[in-house]
C-alpha cells in the first residue's frame, strides 16, 4: 500500500486507543481497572472526596492541618488503590501490600485531624510516635508521587532531602549546617513548610474545585462542542484541519490542566485529518502538541499552575490572567501563522463542505459557552476563587437543563464528582511532594545560593548590568526546561519557582528598573510548560506521534519552531512588562498587541521559509530580525521593525504578481 493509500485510511483514534496511548505517555492515567467490591469501593471514596471539597468550599475550610491531611489522605488512599506500583502489575486487582499503604495512609493522615490539640499546644521537637509518623508520610507521598506523577519529581524531592540531612558535607557555596532527622520529619510534616505547605493548599482549595468545573463542563458534552465550533469557524481555511486543532486546542486547554490528555484527546481526530489533507506525519503531530501545550497558558482558565501562581507570586488570579492574555494571543497567532503558510507553501486546502457542522447546530449549543464566561465575570467582580469555582459549577448544571442532549443526569452528576477527584489525584501527588522540595529550600536557603550563584556565573561572563541580565535569563530558561521535564505542569511550576526564579529576583539589586513579580513568574511557568515539547523529554510531542506515527524528535523538534513564541516572548515581557499590561493604557495596549502580530508574521514567515513565495536564506534572516524588533516593545525598535517588514511585504506582493502575470502569460500562449 502506497503512503498516500495508507493516509486516506487513517482514522480517529477509538477510546480504547486513546487510553492506551494516555496511559503510556501519561503516567497520571496509568490506572487500574477494577471490578467488584474494589471498584465499589474507589467509587464511593472519590465521590466522598469531591464531596468533602466542595462542603469546605461552600461553608468553610477546616483548620490548615486538619483540610490538608484530609485532603492529601483521600489522595493517597486513591493513588495507592488506583495505580499500580509498575505498569507491569495487574491491574485488575489491588496488591497486599497496597493495603498495607492504604491503611498507613489513613492512619497517618488521621493523626493531625485525631490529636490536633496535642499537636499544636506542644512545645519542643517532636516525640518518638510523630518521628515515626512524619517519617511514614514522607515515604508515602515520594510512592504516590512516584506511580501518579512519575519518576522526575520523586527523584528531585529524594534528592533535596539528603541535601537538607547532609549539608556540612556539600561543597563550597552549597554547604549549610545541616538537619537532623528528628528536626527535617518536623518541619516536613508537622508545620505549615513541607508536605502540608502552600502547594498543598492550593490543591486542597482552588484547584480542586476548577477541576471538578472542567469535569462537570465535560459532562455537558461541551469538548465536543469546542470541536465543532473549531470546523464552523477553521475547518474550510487553508489547511482548515491544522487551524482547528490549535482553535480546539485552545478551547480544551481551558478544562485541561495537561499538555498529554489534550494532545491526546484533541488530536485523535484533528492529526488525521492533518494527515489525510496532506500534511507531514510530523508536522501534523506538532501543530497538535504545540496547540495543546499552549491551552494551560490560555486564560480565562488557565492551567492548574496558574492557581498555584496567586500563592507564590503573591497577585491576584485576575491579574494573572490579564497579564496570560497578550502572550496567549502571541503564542497560538504564531502557530496559526506557521500552519497557514506551510499548508500555502505544501498548496493545502481547506475540508470539503460535507465535514463541516452545521451552523445551526453549532448556534444551538452556544448555551455551553456561558459557564466559562460566568467564570470571566465573576472573576473580573472579585469573587474568591472558590467561591467562583463553585458558580461556575453551579452555572454549568443550570445551563446543562436548556437542551435534553446536554442535561446534567443524576448519573452525569455523579460521574462528574468522580471524574473531577481522579484529575485531582495527580496534583494532589505533585503539590505535595512539591513541598518537601520548596519546605527543604526554605530550610537551607538554597533557593537563594542557587539563584547567587547564577547571577555569579553571568557577572564573570561579562561586567554589563544588562548583558548579565540576558545571560541570566537564558541560565534560568535552561534550568526551567530541564526540571520541567517529564513533570506535570503544577510540579514543574513549583520546583522551577522555587529554584530558578531566585535567579531573576537577585538580579533587581543591580537594576536600574526591576523586574516585576509577575514578570519573573511568568518566565518560569512558560518555560515549565515548553518542556512538553522541547525534545528530549517532549511528552506531548510523544503522545502526538503516537496518533501521527511520525518521528518523536522530529516531531517535538517541529513543535518547537512553531511555539517558537513561547521561547522569545518571555525574554520581552521580563525585559517590557508593558506586554503583561503591567502599567498600560488600553492605547498602548492595542499598540503593542499589532506591532506584536506583525512581529509573529515576519517570524512566521522566516521560520518556514515562505511568504508570497519562498525566501531566499537572506530574507528568512531580515524576516525573522524584523519580526524580533516589532514584538520588542519599544519605539525605535517598532519602527525599525515596521519599516524592514513592509519593504519586505512590498518585495513579496511584487514578486507574486510578476509570478502570476507569467503564469498568465504562459498558460494564454
């Protein structure tokens, strides 16, 4: 069968396959599937679950302790009943000894809510009982963390506590006095620094409640809808497919908190349909990769860091997800861009009009949508996040009623409550083990003598405050994209916060102008998330080539030029945080957001090598410095931009209509 024969028989994944694919890339959906009184009971344990978040949620948290333990105790019971220690493990049945964890899960997670007056009334270290207690916790969260997250971050947090128990032993700069056992289980599980600090109670409060919103939206059948809203609107475009998986991609990365599970989900019929249009195997999987990526920096919801973000930055979601919008906008117009002109390179065309839904469908369920933008509202007024979180859910059952395709059953309830505490199992996994990393740092200061040392290593390089600034950046994007390898967005999110944002912050004593908070968040979040397709730990991209049977590398390498914004975009908004509308009128805003598109074009066009024509090498080059000059924020940097990018639109429409007029002229003789 010939590659084109094999293209047209290519078909959208079945669920099965889809599964397959997400517990072989995702470690989070490696579960078990169980039946009987076993599967009686994790049904029941995850409906209590979001049960209890949203009671706390509703009427009020418990004490810090007693809502984190309670927390952190229904996850790891779940964890340890879902999934297996390997992959090779049955998965029909659960372990021994996974009820020995099981059991010490709820004992040790019931200790703090049993004996909380103890506890916090008692002076001095800890006794012999808690020693054993904490110690039992801290190996039982690096397990769950292990099987539901996956190897990276269990490898960090290990790798931080024997740094904290063996610092007088460390070299040079990296040494410090030193904890003894009894003092790193203290402040590991018996103080508001470690297991149970702020990652975990983001998890217990503000993130939860928006993932059982995402599975309540998904129960309304609004993920299909984000795909046929995307075909209404892309699908007859040139190469309509690959502009709706980045529409779709978009959309879905607001109920999505991973790059896997969207990529996954959105791209088991968008990547074949890339595929049998006429797109390459690994192109197709890169537009799907990097589409997905960029769904957890999309506001109005963002990924599930960005909840973590309004803790450790210290600013308000809103701002949060004002300062995401310029950026996101940037980021998807460059996909879009490259797509469009690789499909008018390749001469690609859009669906036929049999593929696309009909519109009135499509107006039909545009019901779907309020929730979301309830949840815009509500945020804008002020609303806590919870409180927001819970509207939102309250919206989307409301809404659910207006069509009897899209009402919200007992048993879709029920089923969302279930859904929304197996996404959270994950984070719950992550944030926790996250604290042991962030509790050690604040305990040794190593956030601090790693970010010295960096600026340390820049100011040897070279004397100029600005240069050092630039070389210090492009330190913390390396030390960001390696530590946010195989890890989930919330985990990478912690850990390249906690180690490499000290980096940036430690350079504002030598600037004339510092960086603002938000800035320095930003940077490392992004650069945490682009680590789903830099290869080569490029999940998302992996995932894809799972649908597309393209090349890995190839495809993450692809990945990579088309995302090529989120790669220089947080250079300009550290540099310019007007792009992050820090300090902005609206007329600079609009300013900065059409210099900034004009910007993507002219890189979009360098990247791919084609405009109205093909480029020469030289033209990609000025191509790509003028769309560089255009998205810096800057007068004279705009100009200059906006100057080499017209003589170069000019050159091109010229040379287009000499092209045509001769293909005129020799198809007439």
């Amino acid at each position: 069968m010939s590659e084109s024969q094999h293209d047209r028989k290519e078909q959208e994944l079945t669920e099965e396959q889809q599964e397959e694919l997400l517990q072989k890339y995702d470690a989070e959906s490696n579960t078990r599937n169980l039946t009987g009184v076993a599967a009686q009971v994790v049904f029941f344990t995850l409906v209590a679950f979001s049960l209890f978040q949203l009671y706390t949620g509703a009427f009020g948290q418990y004490t810090a302790y007693i809502q984190r333990t309670v927390h952190l105790g229904f996850a790891l019971v779940l964890i340890f009943l879902l999934f297996p220690a390997t992959k090779k493990r049955s998965k029909s049945k659960v372990a021994w000894y996974d009820m020995i964890l099981i059991a010490l899960s709820i004992i040790v997670c019931g200790y703090w809510p049993v004996f909380y007056e103890t506890v916090v009334q008692q002076i001095g270290g800890i006794d012999n009982t808690q020693m054993l207690i904490g110690g039992i916790a801290i190996l039982l969260v690096l397990e769950a963390s292990r099987r539901a997250v996956g190897l990276p971050i269990t490898i960090i947090a290990s790798l931080f506590l024997i740094y904290a128990l063996f610092g007088p032993h460390m070299p040079g700069l990296f040494a410090h006095r030193g904890l003894s056992l009894a003092q790193l289980i203290d402040s590991m599980f018996f103080t508001t620094e470690g297991i149970l600090g702020t990652p975990l109670q983001v998890s217990s409060t503000y993130i939860f409640l928006f993932l059982l919103f995402g599975a309540f939206l998904v129960k309304t059948g609004v993920g299909d809808y984000f795909n046929d809203l995307a075909i209404s609107i892309a699908g007859k475009r040139t190469g309509g497919p690959a502009k709706v998986a980045i529409f779709s991609s978009a959309l879905q990365g607001t109920i999505s908190g991973s790059s896997v599970a969207n990529t996954v989900t959105t791209g088991s019929y968008t990547i074949p349909m890339m595929r049998r249009l006429g797109y390459r195997r690994n192109f197709a999987g890169a537009v799907e990769a990097a589409s997905s990526t960029g769904g957890q920096i999309m506001p109005p919801i963002m990924g599930a860091a960005a909840f973590l973000m309004i803790e450790f930055a210290g600013v308000p979601y809103w701002d949060i997800a004002k300062a995401a919008l310029i950026p996101a906008i940037l980021y998807f117009s460059g996909i879009w861009i490259m797509t469009h002109l690789e499909a008018k390179r390749m001469g690609l065309l859009g669906l036929p009009d049999d593929q696309i839904p009909n519109k009135k469908e499509i107006l039909k369920k545009i019901h779907l949508l309020l929730p979301i933008l309830v949840i815009v509202w509500l945020l804008f007024k002020g609303f806590s996040i919870e409180r927001t979180a819970l509207l939102g859910i309250l919206a989307t059952v409301v809404v659910s009623l207006v069509l009897k395709e899209t009402r919200m059953t007992p048993r879709k309830f029920v089923d969302a409550l279930t859904a929304g505490a197996r996404t959270a199992l994950g984070v719950a996994a992550a944030t926790a083990c996250a604290g042991i990393i962030v509790g050690v740092v604040t305990k040794t200061g190593l956030g601090l003598k790693m970010g010295n040392s960096l600026v340390n290593i820049a100011g040897s390089i070279t004397s100029s405050v600005q240069t050092q600034l630039i070389l210090t950046l492009i330190f913390t994007m390396i030390t960001s994209i390696i530590l946010g390898m195989g890890s989930p967005t919330t985990a990478n999110y912690i850990i390249t916060s906690t180690i490499a944002l000290p980096a940036i912050i430690a350079l504002n004593d030598t600037l004339p102008v510092a960086i603002p908070i938000l800035a320095g968040h930003m940077f490392v979040f992004y650069f945490g998330i682009v680590a789903d397709i830099t290869p080569p730990v490029a999940l998302a991209a992996f995932a894809a080539t799972g649908i597309s049977k393209g090349d890995p590398i190839r495809t993450g390498a692809n990945a990579s030029r088309l995302a090529i914004a989120a790669f220089i975009i947080p250079y300009m908004f550290v540099l310019q945080p007007e792009l992050l509308m820090i300090d902005t009128t609206p007329m600079e805003i609009t300013l900065i957001l059409i210099t900034a598109i004009a910007g993507m074009i002219s890189i979009g066009a360098g990247m791919i090598g084609f405009w109205y024509r093909k480029l020469h090498w030289l033209e990609r080059i000025i191509s790509l410095a003028a769309g560089l000059l255009l998205i810096y924020p800057g007068g004279y940097s705009d100009i200059i931009g906006f100057v080499v990018f017209a003589i170069m639109l000019v050159i091109q429409l010229m040379s287009n209509r000499a092209h045509k007029k001769r293909m005129l002229t020799k198809t007439s003789g």
